[in-house]
C-alpha cells in the first residue's frame, strides 16, 4: 500500500514539476530579454554621447523602468533555491514533523509577502495618476508590473509547495498567508514599536526558513495592527523606489560581464596564468584557487557567481589531488569573498546607493582591503593544508608570459573599469555596460563563446539580477521603518557606549555587525545598518570611505559563518558534500580573515591622528 501510495504521488509531481520548470524558463527567457534590452539601450546612449556627442534625454528613465520590469520578472525565481536566501539550516536540524510544519508555515509567510505585492502594487496601479517626467509613459505602469510580479510569486510557491509537500500542505501555506494577511489588516492598540514587530516577525519567518525579501516585506506589513505607517500601497511605492535607482543597473551589468567570461572560458585562463605564478608552493593548487579568485575578483564583482565557478571548475580538481572534498570546498568558499571585495564590487554599489558614498573611492579602498584580505589567506592556506602533495614544477620565465598574454582579455577588463568610475571618464553605470562590451568582443574575438553561451549567461544573469534588486527594494520600506522609530539614535548609544573616540566606535560598530552578520544577508545588512552606523563613525573621526570598506569586509566574512553562510551553502551545494563538514573545515580560513579584519579595523581607527603627520611629510 505505501509503495501504491508513492507511486500516485509522483504520478501527480511529474506534472508539477513539468509545469514549475516550463514556468521557470519562461520567466528566464522574458528576463534574459529584458536584459539584453537593457544592454542594447544603455551602450547606444554611450556610443551617442561619447561618439557622437549627444545623448539621449529619455534612456536613462527607460533604462531605470526597464530594471524594474527586470525584477518584476524575477520575483518568483527568488522564492526558490540559492536565489531566495532561505535560512533553513535550523529547519534541517528539526526532526520530520516539526520540520513539515516549519515549512507550511514559511511559506505561509513567504504568501504573505506575495499578497502584499500583488494587492499593494494593484491598489497604487488603481490610485497613482501622472506621467512619467521623461518618457510620458502612465506611471501606473510600474506598480502593475509588481502587482504582477507578486501574482505570479503565489502561483509559483503554489506549485512548489504541491510539488514538495503536496496539495494539503500547500493549501495550508496558503491558508496560513491568507489569515496573516488578514491579521495585518487590523488594528489593534498595543505599545510596541513597528520597526520591532517588523523585526521580530521578519526574524521569526527567516529562522523558519521564509525567502528573506519576502520575510522582510511581510514584517512591514505586519506593523499595521500596531501603528505602523506602511499600508500596503506605501510599501510597495518606497519599493519601487528603492530599487528604481540608476546606479543598481550597473549590478546586473557587471553580473553579465562575469557570467560571459565564465562562457567564454577567460576565467579558465585567470587559473592557468595564477598555476605559473603559485602553482610549485606549498598547497600550490590551493594557492592558485586564491589567486585565480583574485583575478576573477576584477571581472566579476559577485561572491556567489565566483564560488558556483570554483566548486564546479577548481574544487574537482583540488578533490583529484589529494584534497578531502570538505576542506576543497572550504578552500573555493574562503577564496571566493573576496569578489565583493576587489572591484568592481556589487556590495560597494549597493552601500553607494544606500548612503551617497563615492563608488569610485570605495573601489580604491576595495583594492587596499582586498590585498590584505589575499594576504591572510595565502597564510591560512599554507598553514592549514597539510599531507597534500600538489605543487607543480616551477614555470619558466616564458611560460608565464605566454599565460598571462592569454589572461590578460580577462585582467583589461577589471582595469577598464575600475581606472575608468576612478578617473571620471565614465559613470559607474556606463563603465558596467563597457564591461559587458569588452568581455562580449574579447570571447568573441577568441571565438570562445557561442550563441548558446551568451543565452545562458543573460538567462543566469538575469535572474541574479532580479534577486538583488528584490532584496534592495524589499529592504527600503524596513529602512523607512527604522528611520522613523530613530533606531539609529539607538544604534548611536550602542557603538559610543565606551566612549565616542575613534577607537571604542570601531570596536562596537565590528561587534554589532559581526553580530548581525550571522542572521543578515550581506545585501541587507548593508542596506539596513550602513545608513545607521556611518553617521556615528563620522561623528566619531573616522574616514566615511575607510569605514565603508571595513563594513563590506566584515559582512562579507559571513559568507563562511553558520547559519546563513550563503558561500559555504552554495559550494557545499554543487559539490554535494555536507555543510557542516565545509563549516567545519573553513575555521582556519575565517580565522586569518578576523585578524585580517582587525588589522584593517585598527588603521581606520588609527587614521584621524595619523592623517595630519602623513599629510605634513607629502
């Protein structure tokens, strides 16, 4: 009977999962489309304006509505998988029927946060009046897309949950994101701050095991009952907003750019050029894992996108030579964060747009951080790895050469870009569409990379894309709330709570990130914390660029921290091999990036009073 019983569930998944996978191409061709439109329009504006010498008044606002359409599309591919940020190591530990439940009920929560994009965003649609300044189109336009977008979330979390759970459990998500909509529509005279309720539920659908965008937006809503200033509508207008920023088109830009030379096979060029360098030392292999990543750091800007390459192109091959998996997914893992570190990096763009810093300046500071950070782990890699022989003989003088002609398509474009946003020649956004260029023509120029290969990378790209700007937009109306409960008073008590001097504030500002770090996604830590933090830091002397690259460093770092350890997840994935034995096996690692972190955090700290003296010798 429970073999008939089997047999008549997955006679009812098949279709499921048909239906789920058809829907899932479909919404990635529509986005690789919308990307590839972006593409087309932002590099024709350039060409105008640099070439022809005028530009179009109208691209940069249908540049900007074209990325919002491009995260609509996107909504329901961040629900599911690495690309919905789940927490759901804690879930995993639950045993079978608690486990169940936890499930039916983040999805619940994560039907929640879809309803209040598909109601909110259709009341805006019904209410907003107007045309858009430039192009004239009804701004009504951009709230239905959301509208959308939210619908075809429900419709995919649907078919998920039936697919996994079945159609009992899922009808009881279902049910459990009706009735907490419900709820929030409510009021209630209870005295508790908003942004608190909007943390506590938010906090609670996450450790459940709720995609954060989602669990952020039904923590919003949730506020209503208590006093809370965010209708739906408004939250789905300060979304909009936030993401509807033309800086963060560079994001799926530089996304495209390292997805391409992936294709393109260029990154594998950055590793045979790094194995001339480094490949006889001591753990020569591992350290050619370090320094390809370094390399790769200047074309791609995404953590993620550079540990999916190393756990499929550099972890075999460290397994092969003596390597146990665990401690070869640490080693892809560990090198893999520097990414966001070394520019062109998309966390330096999301802290940008959150707090008006100087992209250019922050990526200068990118390059200090990210060769101190490479210092560390060149340590940590030739003190940990030991009883592997894997050094190679020591290439000769044209060896290298003729490697690092071969790289050097791979390594024009991180220089392109960064001397390029560094010296005011082009805009941050302009310099990610030359980047996309470049690495196009270079492949293409090698006859590296085919048609196929370019659909798969704006298909991969797009869908990353999406999944940012998500969060960056889930995050605003959480901000919103925080700023009007003036948490960042609160937050100015805790970091000066041992004094305001230069060196207490960069103590407490580590510790509460690092705190933060373990429960947050580093995008939205940075968009909820950054704008809280860099006022104390100010006031306190400290160099705002300085501590902006300490942040990213330090959020950064839990990439390989349990329970969220979004890069250990990711490689541990691909590779098939536990988490907990890549956590395990990545202490060494974190343990050089901490003290890497300190070295960092007491120059900034030190700075104020070194400054005037350096300034007085030059």
């Amino acid at each position: 009977m429970a073999r008939d019983r089997m047999r008549k569930e997955n006679r009812t998944r098949r279709p499921l999962a048909r239906i789920e996978a058809r829907l899932r191409r479909l919404l990635e061709g529509a986005g690789a489309l919308l990307l590839a439109a972006l593409f087309a329009l932002v590099m024709t504006a350039v060409v105008a304006r640099y070439v022809a010498g005028a530009g179009f008044v109208w691209s940069d606002e249908l540049a900007t509505w074209l990325f919002l359409a491009l995260v609509a599309i996107g909504m329901p591919l961040a629900a599911n998988g690495v690309l919905a940020m789940r927490l759901d190591v804690l879930v995993r530990s639950l045993p079978q029927g608690l486990g169940r439940i936890a499930a039916v009920l983040a999805d619940g929560i994560a039907f929640h946060g879809a309803l209040v994009l598909a109601s909110g965003g259709a009341s805006v649609a019904a209410l907003v009046g107007g045309h858009s300044t430039v192009l004239g189109l009804p701004e009504w336009l951009r709230f239905a897309a959301f509208a959308g977008g939210g619908a075809l979330t429900i419709l995919t979390l649907l078919l998920s949950a039936m697919r996994e759970r079945g159609l009992a459990a899922a009808a009881a998500s279902l049910l459990v994101g009706v009735a907490l909509y419900g709820v929030a529509q409510l009021s209630l005279d209870i005295g508790m701050a908003p942004s608190l309720v909007a943390t506590l539920f938010a906090g609670t659908g996450l450790l459940l095991g709720a995609p954060l965008p989602f669990a952020l937006l039904a923590g919003v809503s949730m506020t209503g009952p208590f006093g809370g200033l965010m209708p739906e509508p408004a939250i789905v207008q300060t979304m909009v907003g936030g993401a509807g920023k033309f800086l963060l088109l560079a994001i799926p830009f530089f996304l495209l750019a390292g997805e391409l030379l992936t294709e393109g096979g260029l990154a594998e060029r950055l590793i045979r050029f790094a194995a001339t360098l480094v490949g006889h030392r001591r753990a020569g292999l591992a350290q050619t894992a370090l320094v390809s990543s370094v390399l790769f750091s200047g074309a791609s800007g995404s953590s993620i996108a550079n540990a999916a390459f190393g756990a499929k192109v550099m972890a075999p091959t460290l397994v092969a030579r003596g390597y146990p998996p665990a401690n070869a997914a640490a080693i892809v893992a560990g090198v893999s964060m520097l990414d966001n570190i070394i520019p062109p990096s998309i966390a330096f763009l999301i802290l940008a747009s959150a707090t008006n810093l100087s992209v250019g300046s922050l990526l200068v500071g990118g390059f200090v951080a990210g060769g101190v950070l490479a210092l560390a782990l060149a340590i940590g890699i030739h003190v940990s790895v030991r009883g592997v022989v894997d050094a190679s003989p020591k290439a000769s003088a044209a060896e290298r050469g003729r490697a690092l002609i071969g790289a050097m398509p791979a390594i024009g474009l991180g220089i392109v870009v960064v001397v390029g946003i560094r010296f005011g020649v082009v805009t941050v956004t302009e310099a990610s569409a030359l980047a996309v260029a470049y690495a196009g023509l270079a492949c293409l120029a090698l006859r590296s990379l085919d048609g196929r290969g370019v659909v798969t990378a704006l298909r991969k790209s797009a869908a990353e894309a999406a999944a940012i700007g998500l969060l960056i937009g889930a995050s605003a109306p959480f901000a919103f709330l925080l700023a009007v409960d003036r948490v960042s008073e609160q937050m100015a008590g805790v970091v000066t709570a041992l004094g305001a001097g230069p060196l207490a504030v960069t103590l407490l500002a580590n510790l509460v990130l690092l705190a933060a770090g373990l429960f947050l996604d580093i995008g939205a830590a940075i968009l909820l914390l950054a704008p809280l933090l860099l006022p104390v830091a100010i006031a306190a002397g400290l160099d705002p660029i300085q501590f902006g690259v300490v942040l990213v460093v330090n959020l950064m770092i839990h990439g390989l921290t349990p329970p969220l350890g979004i890069l250990v997840y990711v490689v541990s994935g691909i590779m098939r091999v536990p988490a907990a034995d890549v956590f395990r096996a990545v202490l060494p690692l974190l343990g050089v990036l901490l003290i890497a972190l300190m070295v960092l955090s007491l120059g900034m700290a030190a700075w104020p009073a070194l400054a005037p003296s350096l300034a007085a010798l030059f």
